[in-house]
C-alpha cells in the first residue's frame, strides 16, 4: 500500500515481538478461518518474519502498540507462540480515528481478504460514527459503489445468516438478500439458509428455494384459514369473501358490518315490506345459505389451495361491496 503522503513524516519502522501487540478495539476482520491462519503461519516462519510491514500505533501503554493493519498476521504470529519471529511494524503517529479506519478498510483486499460482513460493518462504522459519505469511501478504499452498497446490503439479513456469509458457506452476492427477506417467517428463513449453507448452494439455488419456501408457506396458510372457516361453521368462500378476521369467532350475528348491509338493502325493500314482513335479512341467509351449499357440493373443498383459487370468494366480496356502497348512496341522499 502506498501511505498517505501527508502521514509519510510520521512514520517509524521497528522489528517487535507479537507480545509488544494488541488487536485494535475497531478491528473489522470478524472471522479468521483456521486453514488461513495455518497457511500465513507456515509463511511467517519460512521467512523469518513478515515482508509486508502491519501498521501500528501507540497503544498509551510503554512499549505496547495497537495494530491498525495486520491484524491476520498478528493471529498468525501468535499461533506460532515462542516460534514466531520479530514482526516488521510502521509506526504511524497522529492519526484520527477516522484515520485508522480508512487504512483497515483499504488493507487486506487481495491475500487473506476480511469476510464480506466483517467488511460491511465496517464500511457501515465509518459511515454512522464518523460521517464518511459512501462516495467519499469507495474514493478512500479504492472499491466501487456498487460494492459497499452490496456489502451494505448484507447486513439486513439475520445474524445467523451473516455468519453462513462471513464463513463462506453462502455467497456474498447482495442478491441472496432479497430472497431471503421475502420469506417471512424468520425461523423458516434461517433453517433454509443453514441447509443451503451446508448444501453449498449459489444463488440461483437459493431463489429457487426461496421461492418455494414462500409458496408453502402460503399454502399452508391458506388451508389454516380453511379449517379455521370450517372449524367455526362458515363456508370457506364466505369467510374468505367477507375477509373474514383471524381469532375468536364474532358472537351471533356473524361479521355484524356485512350482516347490518344486507339488513339495510332488506329493509329498502319493497316487496318483503309487503309479503314477508317479519323475516330477517332474507338477503343475507339467501347468500350465506346458497354460499355454504355451493361449498358442500365442491369436489375440490379439501384439496389445498383450491378455495385460493376459487373466483366465488371474489364474487361475494363484490357483491356485498356493491352491497353497502348503495347505502352509503342512500345515506348520502338522505344527508
């Protein structure tokens, strides 16, 4: 990396046991997978030290420093224990926090690269708490727009999904987000993605899935509410055409807002006002009556989805939406 010219003058280069060393608390690299570790150890002991100098600064504490960038190398070294070697570190003095910040997002992007949630936190740490705008980052860092916001974008997923991403286990195509957010039960959604975790899946496969997940999860909805219907007495269209509400069935009479329409359009009625006087709501037994008898001969009634699919719930939805908007008519012309 070429250090920031105005930063040149205050740097230091010094050879320092792991021990003079600390982890900085800003740290963006969450996970360290344990082959990588091995691997850059195995280096670090080859050669007898590092060839890429880690970025330090003063920690307060005598003889005790903070690493800014190196943080894989430290980790290495520190598996070696007492093998590991003096550690090649630039000492940079002055630096802003935002400073720091900005060189650990710009290091370790081509060997040993930080996941892409550890990434996206930090990107996202340095434009919440220091006020750096997206532009301003991917100029700082090197990387595209597009790329923070699809690191960004990660981070609404769950956190049990972000660590399948951060392990590798799931891409880190922005892509997965959508998908799994379309499933909304979040239990479901993390039980398919630890299975599409281990399965290794892409991310077509993980649409595909998505998508699947969704349409049984609705179907299973969907026959609920059927046997909600059913369990209360009540035609399955019926309920469904009234929207029938989730919970305790209503006291008699059922759904009292489409009840009080029919009772309205009854009570214009000229020719009940003269022959059958006494009758309550003919209007309403005739389509509650008619409704569950055509639910009764339906061959399809207790094959899943079908009620979804039945254009009779639309049809009394309308009806009974035509219903009251011809009182509100009347009431209006009262008024």
């Amino acid at each position: 990396m070429i250090p920031d010219s105005n930063l040149v003058a205050h740097m230091t280069m010094l050879h320092l046991p792991y021990t003079s060393l600390v982890p900085n608390p800003d740290n963006p690299r969450g996970t360290y997978l344990p082959a990588e570790v091995a691997a850059l150890a195995e280096s670090i002991q080859s050669i007898g030290g590092v060839e890429q100098p880690l970025i330090i600064c003063p920690d307060g504490a005598p003889g005790r420093y903070q690493v800014i960038d190196g943080h894989m190398r430290l980790a290495a070294a520190q598996s070696l224990g007492c093998k590991a070697p003096l550690l090649k570190c630039e000492v940079r003095e002055g630096l802003s926090r935002k400073d720091r910040l900005l060189i650990m997002a710009r290091t370790s992007s081509l060997f040993f690269a930080k996941d892409p949630i550890s990434e996206a936190k930090h990107f996202r740490r340095l434009i919440d708490e220091e006020g750096t705008t997206r532009t301003e980052l991917a100029r700082a860092i090197g990387r595209s727009l597009a790329l923070i916001d699809g690191r960004l974008e990660l981070l609404r997923l769950d956190g049990e999904i972000q660590a399948l991403v951060a392990s590798r286990r799931l891409p880190k195509d922005a892509r997965i987000v959508a998908a799994f957010l379309s499933i909304e039960d979040r239990d479901a959604r993390v039980r398919l993605a630890g299975e599409l975790g281990r399965r290794g899946a892409t991310v077509k496969g993980i649409a595909a899935a998505c998508r699947r997940v969704v349409q049984a999860l609705a179907a299973q909805r969907e026959e609920g509410r059927v046997k909600e219907c059913r369990g209360r007495g009540m035609a399955p269209a019926l309920a469904m055409g009234l929207g029938a509400p989730s919970g305790p069935a209503p006291a008699a009479p059922p759904w009292p807002a489409i009840r009080s329409a029919a009772a309205a359009a009854c009570g214009s009625c000229e020719v009940r006002l003269q022959s059958v006087p006494s009758a309550p709501e003919p209007a309403w037994s005739l389509i509650s009556h008619a409704t569950e008898d055509t639910c009764d001969a339906c061959g399809l009634s207790t094959v899943r989805q079908a009620c979804n699919g039945c254009p009779l719930p639309e049809l009394l939805g309308r009806l009974l939406r035509n219903v009251q908007r011809t009182e509100e008519l009347q009431n209006a012309r009262a008024a």
